[in-house]
C-alpha cells in the first residue's frame, strides 16, 4: 500500500509509488513568452530539445471545433518549461509551432491525447481540410499511462492530473489555485455545496479560465505541463521499464494508434440528420411530460407534491418583503398668521402638502412586485411540476420519507440507491419512475448531440479509449 508523500492518507496503488520527496513545482524553471514577432525567437524550444517534450495548450473552448481558439501552450523538457502566448504574438504562431514540431519528428507526450491530439491534427498546415493524416511524434498518452499502471479500482479513485499533483508528486496544492482565485476574484465562480461542511461556497467557472491573463493563464499551463513530465519520467517510468510489453513499445504503439484514429474522427466528425433529431428530440420531451403527469396521479405522489407544494408557499410567504415605499413624512405645522393676522404663505404650502400627501396612494415596492410574481407562478404552477423523477433527491424524499419504503441499497457515497436497478421494487411508483425516467434520460442525450452538430451538421465525438467502459455516445457533453 503507497503512502501519500505529504502523509495525508495512504492509497491502495499496487505497482507506483509517489515520489520519495514532495517535490515543489515553482523551483522548476518557467519561462514566458508574450508579443512573440518571430518564430526565431522560440525555436530553440524544439531545436535544442533534451528527450521527450511534455506539453499543455490552453483554449477558449473545449473540443476541437473550429471557432476554438488555443490562447497558450506549455512544452517541458529537462531544460525547463516554455510557455507561449498566442493571443498577443502573431497570428498563425501555434499552428507554425505545431507544423515544426511534426516537420523535425519531436517526441511529444501529453496528458490527455484525445483533447492535445484533435487540436495537433486540426492545425498542422501539412494537413488539408479533407486529409488530416498528419500526426505528431506522439510517445506516450501520461494519463493512459496512469490508467494502465493503476488500475486497481478503490473507492473514490482518480486519474486526474491535479489529484496526481497532490497524491503522486506531493504538492501542497494543486497547480490551479492561483487561476481559480484570479477567478473567483473578478467574479467568473458559481455558488456550490461543500459536501463535506454542508455550507455554500464559490467554485470558479473552468469554461471561463481563457479569460485569465496570460501571466496567470500560462503560468497555470506551465504546472500542467511540468507535472505531466514528472509523473511520466518519476513515477511511470520505473514501473514500465519492468514490463517487457512497455519496453519493446507494445502497447504503446497499439494504443497510440487507436487514439490516433479517434482523433481524426473527431475532427471529421459523424453526419447527422438534425431535423430527425429535433423531431425525435420533441417526441421524448413530450412522452416524458405524459408519463410524468401520469405517475403524479398516483395517490402517494399527487400527496408529497401536494405537501412540497404548501412548503414551497409557507416558506415563500415568510420571506414577503415590504408591500409599500415609506411615504412621505409631513412635518408640524407652521404658524398659520401672520403678525398682521393674514393667512401664512407657509402654512399655505404645508396645507398644499397635507393634501398632496393625504391624495397619493401608496407607491408599490419593486421587491414586492417581484415576490408577488414569484407568489402567483408558485400557487398556480401544477402539482407534476412540484416532482423531478430524474433527480435522486426528490425519489429519495418520496420513496423513503414520504411512502416509507424500505431502502434496498446505498451508492458509493452512502446515500439511498434510486437508480434503475432498485426501481422495480417499489411497486407501482417505481414502475411509473423507469416509464418517465428513460424518455427524459434519451432527450438529454439528443439535445447534446444537437449542439455538438450545431456548426457542420457533424458529431465531433471527443472520446477516451483507454478510459471508456462502453462504445456509447454519452450525452451531458455529447461525447
């Protein structure tokens, strides 16, 4: 069982081991390169290279379309790390570099070839727009690597490279705490529950991390690229020089060229008939909102969303704001004679303000006007709305705190299960939650698909192979 360098918790690994000392990152040399005029000016990054070259890109992004945009790269080697900005060199810098890199055969290695190789085959110049056949020197996939060595299955188990970082490097943080604070700071964060204590906290947005300035952007590049070059040469390799299959490429060579076929399908994607999909779209929506409407006429679930229903209402009613704006206050009177014994102009004008105040009806509070909205939406919405049967949050508060049904299993996590596979043993509610659930769980697979085909009518299926269980198109990112 392998210890955790910085002695946190010990891991199950069987073959790697973390490195023997925590190693801290920001002693390995960075060097930046912003306003680059002249591709001179960085070819001594593969020129003089010392082995393999480790690399990152950084994008605008997150798949190989064509409107993706790579904002900076990171290539790492035993000399250092270099780390170019595309966004204020020249235009056609990284595909020039990536055209270098494949003309001098570097031997290039990263992190995660399904995502650095599209881009590698999508802008290497050599390539045509139909043809996209040239590939890079690549030597190794790290995290197919990591997959291969450490594949023993214990709970909670991850092959990322920020995990590596902490677990097999033994950083004290991860390599993107600066950018996610950068993040956080200038507001691109969503509000999140803490599992652990239960409060809610901000969690910068990854979608929005190009915005980063490139001191940040690249320097957070530049960790990824390093620490991919460690794992694979501190902690990898000790391990696959005892494996004949390793050491005369076997395996290498084979992976590497299934993944190189993936890549060229990816960027020249799988026609689709959009207008079938949209259809077939509309029909799952619609058979999904039938068989909910339906499984609401249950006794039992027309009860707990009757009963959700009222909570929503007690709980919005507490929290009415002010109905009314403060008005107008009208102060004492003045003297209403003069020394002369004439009317005052003053009291005159306060007389003339008593009635305006007196004549104004009071001015609604904007806040109100919105709660009331809120107020009218909730009280008219209808009962079916009030139950989701594909969140395990609302079955769980149905079939075990509202029906009282017994709970057959528990997720990894230790919560109730409510999956497919414990359904059927709910009677007619858990019948009632497959009928509605699976029409529901397809139009969520279309609607990626939909978008993913938005720009060429094409699938560009980003895939994983050493990492797939299944052939399946997934459909949260249309993968």
């Amino acid at each position: 069982m392998a210890t955790n360098v910085r002695g946190q918790s010990k891991l199950p690994f069987v073959l790697i081991s973390p490195v023997d000392k925590p190693w801290n990152p920001r002693t390995h040399p960075i060097r930046m390169y912003s306003n680059v005029k002249s591709i001179k000016e960085i070819e001594h990054i593969w020129k003089e290279h010392q082995g393999t070259i480790y690399y990152d890109i950084e994008t605008r992004g997150a798949k190989a379309h064509w409107d993706t945009q790579v904002m900076c790269a990171a290539y790492a080697d035993s000399r250092g790390a270099f780390c170019v900005d595309f966004t204020s060199s020249y235009e056609g810098l990284w595909e020039e570099i990536t055209y270098e890199l494949w003309r001098h055969d570097v031997p290039l290695a990263v992190f995660n070839i399904s995502f650095e190789g599209a881009f590698a085959l999508r802008d290497n110049p050599a390539n045509t727009k139909h043809i996209r056949d040239k590939w890079p020197n690549f030597v190794e996939d790290v995290f197919s690597t990591y997959r291969y060595l450490a594949n023993e299955g214990f709970d909670n188990q991850k092959w990322g490279l920020k995990p590596a970082q902490l677990q097999l490097l033994g950083w004290d943080a991860k390599g993107d705490v600066e950018l996610d604070q950068w993040m956080i700071s200038n507001g691109y964060y969503t509000m999140v529950k803490n599992k652990r204590t239960g409060e809610r906290e901000p969690r910068a947005k990854k979608d929005e991390m190009w915005r980063a300035p490139f001191e940040i952007l690249g320097h957070y590049c530049a960790l990824d690229a390093i620490s991919t070059m460690y794992l694979s040469e501190y902690v990898f390799q000790p391990v696959r020089e005892r494996f004949k299959i390793y050491t005369e490429g076997q395996l290498t060579n084979i992976h590497l060229t299934v993944c190189r076929e993936f890549c060229i399908q990816q960027i020249h994607g799988m026609a689709v008939n959009r207008e079938n999909l949209a259809a077939y779209y509309d029909a799952c929506i619609e058979e999904s909102e039938e068989q909910q409407k339906l499984l609401c006429e249950i006794p039992q679930v027309q009860e707990f969303c009757r009963i959700k229903k009222q909570k929503l209402i007690q709980e919005l009613e507490q929290a009415e704001p002010v109905k009314y704006k403060k008005q107008k206050e009208l102060r004492p009177p003045p003297k209403q004679y003069t020394k002369a014994g004439k009317e005052s102009k003053s009291y005159q004008n306060w007389l003339a303000r008593k009635h305006e105040i007196e004549n104004t009806p009071p001015e609604q509070t904007i806040n109100w006007g919105k709660w009331r909205g809120k107020m009218d939406t909730l009280i008219n919405q209808p009962l079916n709305e009030f139950f989701n049967p594909n969140s395990s949050q609302d079955k769980a508060a149905l079939l075990f705190d509202h029906c009282n049904y017994p709970v057959h299993e528990y997720t990894k996590e230790g919560n109730p299960a409510t999956g497919k596979g414990v359904l059927g043993a709910y009677g007619d509610i858990g019948k009632g939650l497959l009928k509605s659930a699976k029409p529901a769980k397809v139009g969520t697979y279309i609607a990626a698909w939909l978008e993913n085909s938005s720009i060429d009518e094409c699938l560009h299926l980003q895939t994983k192979p050493v990492a797939s269980v299944t052939t399946r198109i997934s459909g949260g990112s249309g993968e």
